[in-house]
C-alpha cells in the first residue's frame, strides 16, 4: 500500500492518464485499473482542525497493490 496526499496523486494521476490515453477506461473500472496498472484506488477525506491554518478536508489516497513487482516498479516510475 502507497499513501498519497492530493497534490501527489494529482500529478501521478495526470501522468498515467498521459500514459494510458489510448485506454481510458483503465481508471473508470477497477479491474480494468487492477489489470493494467497493478493496483487499486481508495479515496479518504477526513476533518482537520488546524488551528491557525484552518479547518477543512484533508484528502489522502491510498493505492493498494496487488503485487510487489508492480508495487516496487511504481515506486522507481513515479515516486
């Protein structure tokens, strides 16, 4: 499992997306996501009360894989 914040996966996101323009349902279906990319996506918004920056959602995404080559290879591509 990778933990990503929104900026994070903003930027990775924009570049698969690059990457798999040719097949855009590799991140409308989740096996299709699995299959071609090796993991899955789960989206966390939880409260913050920061105090002097404020208050608001923190919004974190986690990436579960479901193989540890293809883990270890987004890790060296994107991180």
């Amino acid at each position: 499992m990778i933990t990503l914040t929104e900026d994070e996966w903003t930027r990775i996101r924009k570049q698969l997306k690059a990457e798999y323009a040719w097949k855009p349902s590799v991140f409308m279906i989740r096996e299709t996501m699995r299959r071609e990319l090796g993991f899955t996506t789960r989206l966390h918004r939880h409260w913050v009360n920061d105090g002097d920056i404020g208050s608001g959602y923190k919004i974190t995404m986690y990436l579960d894989f479901y193989d540890d080559a293809a883990e270890t290879f987004f890790r060296m591509k994107y991180l």
